[in-house]
C-alpha cells in the first residue's frame, strides 16, 4: 500500500493496547506518602495535600501518568478526578490537554464530593463542593469535551467519588446528568471493610444495596475495586450487567483485600484492571496489573482461578467492555481502531519461555518495541515519541515540591 510503514516485529508479541479503567492521574506528584497505612488514614494523610491542586500541578501529573502507562502498553485510560479545591483552575482540561499531548485514547471522570467532615463524610470541607456547582460542572464538562463518535479519542464520564464522599441526592441527579447525556457513571464501592460498615451504619444495607436503591447499578455503570462483595452483590451486579475495575496492586498495597476476580467472571460480571491512583500503586503498570491479578487469583482461588490468557483478556477487551469501548477496542481484528502494543521476547528475560503470552503475564516486564494508538507511534523501542520523558520527570517533581510546600495542615 502506498505511503503504508512496515513494522518488523519479529521476535515480538502483538497484543491489543492495554486498556485501564481506573486511575486517579492527579496523585502522581504525591507518590510515596503514608506507604505503611490504611485506606482511610491515607486519606486523611493526603486529602490536605490533594487540597491544594491546581492547573500546573495537574498538568505535571496527568502528563507524566499518561506517559508511564503508555510506557507499560497502554492505549487506553480513564481517569477519577473528585478534587476541585477552590481557585485551583480548569483540572480536568488540564488532564484533556496532557492526554492529547503524550497520544493517548481517554475518558476522564468528571468526579465529586458533597460530603465533608462537618457532615459525616471522610473528607475535610475544604474539598467538597455544593450538589448545585458539581452538577453545573459535570454538564459542562460532558458539553465541552465529550466525543461518542467511533473514532473518538476523548469520551467523558461522571463519577461522584464514594459512599462516604458524597450524599445520596448527588447520586442520584449525577446518574439522571449522565444518561440524559449519553455518558457512563463510575464511583468507588466495596473496597473495604469499613466502607461495608459505614453504609450499614448510615444507611442500613450493603453498599451494592445502597447504590442499587439509587438507580445505579447498570450496563452504564462500572465500580472500583469492588473487593467485598457477597454471592447476593455479585449477582445484583452480574443481572444488571454492571462492572468491575479490578486493582489488584492498590487492593494490596493499601490492605483492602483480594477481589473475588473468579467468582464475578463466572457470574458474567463484567471486568477490567485499573492501576488505581498513583500515590497508591506506585509502579502504576497496566502491564504488572495483568500479572497481579493472575497471581491474586490464585492465590485466593487455586491454580486454575486464572489463566495467563484471562490475565491478558482483563486487561484488553475486558477493560474495553468495562468503558463501553468494545466495539472500536479492546481487540485485533479488521474494523477496530488501530490501537496495538508490540512486546520484545527475544531478549534474556524472555527467549526461552515457551509460551510468549505467559511470557508477558508471568514473566519480567518485557521492553516495548511499539505503540501505537489509532496508528499512529505513542512509543518506539521503549521510548516515548510524543513527549520529552526527562522534560516531563522534572515537571511533575517540581510540582511534587510546590504542592507539599503549599500543603494545608490537616484540620483537627
């Protein structure tokens, strides 16, 4: 074909762009705090830091997350943005911009918190906003940036924050926003433990029970983590077809728990990886997340719980399915957007493992010949071609140091 570029890929594994469906970008330059806590006391350690974002610090951030995942195959990536502090600037076009700089396909969430503190809710008040303003905003942002079209490299969602970030009126006029525009809904559920125990204190049922009672379970919806579910929430999710991200590294580094990966597939749930944010997975590899989840599995559920090959599938056409995206990615096939990794497997670490996707799943992180996004090169022999990488290193740490410098003590 005239003007067509022949790619040499031997000795080389061609997989689908990898695909991530849970990330928060924003906590890039914030990586390595409260290492040794729990989920809610690393909150409360990082919320008054996160207080005082804005359009730089985001920028920095979004730029250089994009830029490893992409370094790790992706091709593909939401992102949850719930923190708006006051002043702080346009986020999340922040985050659009760096997503069209370093090449990437995206679906930022326009996140929110209406619950503070003073409320009930877990984080401080200085980073909540009024329903009215969040709702406002989110129409804006669907307006502004949201392209449904086939080819789109930028789609948008909603996605109040958690249960115990937000009130249930926002859940409920977020999720008539969103299918009034035509965009999906995400949140967090299930993650932990106290999170099970906070919906039944306050609202007297699990927190599948609660979100179903507020219209969101759906073939629209996909939730975070979902690590404590029961056989009655994993049915409730599988009959309404509402999915999964599945953070395998975060769950562990942060001790919520091993999600039922297994049980929700069998059940028809569908399910996708997320590297989840990066102040808590700070390696924040989509590829490492496939093999994580292998590994967790099995560990929970025995050697058969997971096969290399279902590894790799979460983290391809799962995930597109997760974002509602399958029918354009996920997948090698003609008709779907050119979006596809090339992996070396003729080097030390992996030339002699016989079969090259368990190569990929089990072994090292393999170097990443090409990717490419709608075709066009994203990176090339392990380097990014879109972005300078030292140019952006330097970004994000200055603005780890202008964020911690400025970082608003925590209330009491």
């Amino acid at each position: 074909m005239s003007g067509a570029t022949v790619v040499d890929a031997r000795g080389c594994l061609a997989t689908p762009g990898l695909v991530n469906t849970h990330h928060h970008l924003y906590q890039w330059v914030t990586r390595g705090h409260a290492a040794d806590a729990t989920l809610f006391e690393w909150l409360t350690t990082l919320y008054p830091v996160w207080g005082g974002l804005d359009e730089e610090s985001v920028t920095a951030a979004a730029t250089a997350g994009l830029g490893w995942l992409a370094r790790t195959g992706c091709t593909t990536s939401m992102d949850h943005h719930y923190v708006f502090p006051y002043a702080g600037g346009d986020l999340l076009a922040a985050e659009v911009e760096a997503a069209r700089g370093v090449g990437l396909r995206f679906m930022p969430t326009r996140g929110s918190m209406d619950l503070g503190r003073s409320r009930g809710g877990l984080p401080p008040d200085h980073v909540v906003e009024e329903i009215d303003a969040i709702l406002e905003a989110s129409a804006a942002a669907v307006d502004a940036h949201h392209d449904p079209s086939p080819d789109s490299m930028l789609r948008i969602g909603l996605a109040p924050c958690s249960p115990f970030s937000v009130t249930g009126d926002l859940l409920e006029e977020s999720a008539r926003l969103a299918r009034d525009k035509g965009v999906r809904l995400h949140t967090h559920l299930a993650e932990t433990l106290d999170e099970e125990d906070f919906c039944r204190e306050r609202f007297g049922c699990t927190p599948v029970e609660y979100l179903e009672s507020l219209g969101w379970l759906g073939d629209d919806v996909w939730l975070a983590h979902g690590i404590h579910l029961d056989d009655t929430a994993i049915a409730a999710l599988a009959a309404s077809r509402t999915g999964v991200a599945h953070c395998p590294s975060s769950n562990a580094r942060l001790g919520a728990g091993i999600c039922r990966t297994r049980d929700l597939r069998d059940a028809g749930v569908p399910v996708g990886l997320g590297v989840d944010g990066a102040a808590s997975n700070e390696a924040s590899s989509l590829v490492e997340e496939a093999r994580h989840a292998l590994l967790f599995a099995r560990a929970r559920g025995g050697p058969e719980a997971l096969t290399t090959r279902d590894a790799l599938e979460l983290a391809t056409i799962g995930g597109a399915r997760v974002l509602g995206w399958d029918d354009q990615i996920g997948s090698l096939e003609v008709g779907k957007l050119a979006d596809v990794a090339l992996w070396r497997l003729d080097t030390l670490p992996h030339a002699d493992i016989a079969d090259p996707v368990a190569a990929l799943v089990l072994g090292a992180a393999p170097p990443l010949e090409l990717l490419l996004v709608g075709g066009s090169a994203v990176v090339e022999r392990d380097r990014l071609t879109t972005v300078d990488e030292d140019e952006i290193a330097r970004a994000a740490a200055d603005a780890a140091s202008r964020l911690l410098d400025r970082a608003i003590a925590p209330s009491a």
